[in-house]
C-alpha cells in the first residue's frame, strides 16, 4: 500500500506535489486554494497573457484617443474659418472643404488598417458559415472606417443646416 502512494506521488508534477503537500498541512495559515485553482492548467502562454492587455485592446484605444484629438483639432479648425468667414457661407463651405481634403489622418488610419487586419485573428474570431466573414462582435462588424474627408464633412458640414 505505501508503495502504491510513493508511485502516485511520483507521478504528480512539482506543482501538483506542492499543492498536496499544502493542502494536508492544516495549521490554520491561509486558505486552501479551491478546486478550480487546483485544476487549471498553468503555462507559460497563460501566465503572459494574464499580465499583458491584448494588442487589440490597446490598439483600440489608441484609436479612440486618436480620433478625438483629430475631432478635436477639427472643430477647433471650423470654429476659427467660420469666425474668419462670418459674412460669406459659400467662400467658408470653399475652404472647409478643401481643408477636409487636405487634412492628415495617416497616423490614425495606420492604427485602423492594423486593426482591420489582425483583429480578427488576435481575437480568435470564428467565421460565420453563411457570411463567410468573421462573426460580428457585439452584433456590430469589428471593422472601422477608415477617417477621411467625408468623415470631415459628416460631423462638420460645410453648408449649416
């Protein structure tokens, strides 16, 4: 009977040796750790991912943070060429427009092509059979929109309404 224990143990890992060791020590010190603690599997890949945020995630608010910055210098943009052009709409819709056009969003349009491209994948998302594109994440598609002048002119038209 002892030697069917000594085989047991010895097939038991350092971690699974060490959790049966604590486990029968009852000296009133901590708390036993519960069955899920016990059962899950530990790796290397699972210990680096419980301390990192994903890539997608941090792309995303970088994307966010960027996009409000840019609708930020735009309204800033259109405020001072309104006030420039109070008494002439047509020359003010001119020049908002030609500057909408002009206007540099590659740093976040990069961020938003990286998205489009590895999101899915860094997601793990499944392709939906009938679509034959990844599923929708939060029944929205996970693509964005890449920033432009009609993105420009939708939030700050150049004719006033």
């Amino acid at each position: 009977m002892a030697d069917d224990r000594t085989q047991d143990e010895d097939r038991r890992n350092a971690v699974e040796r060490l959790l049966a060791r604590d486990l029968e020590q009852v000296d009133g010190v901590g708390k036993p750790l519960s069955r899920r603690a016990r059962q899950t599997r530990r790796s290397v890949e699972a210990y680096l991912q419980a301390g990192v945020r994903p890539r997608w995630m941090e792309r995303l608010g970088e994307i966010d943070a960027g996009i409000a910055r840019e609708t930020r210098r735009l309204e800033r943009a259109y405020n001072a060429l309104r006030e420039e052009h109070r008494g002439d709409p047509a020359t003010f819709a001119r020049r908002w427009r030609d500057l909408a056009r002009s206007w540099p969003f590659a740093d976040v349009n990069e961020l938003i092509g990286q998205h489009n491209e590895w999101f899915p994948i860094e997601r793990q998302l499944p392709i939906d059979p009938r679509t034959r594109d990844y599923v929708l994440v939060g029944g929205r598609p996970y693509r964005r929109e890449e920033l432009g002048p009609e993105w420009v002119l939708e939030r700050f038209p150049a004719e006033r309404t």
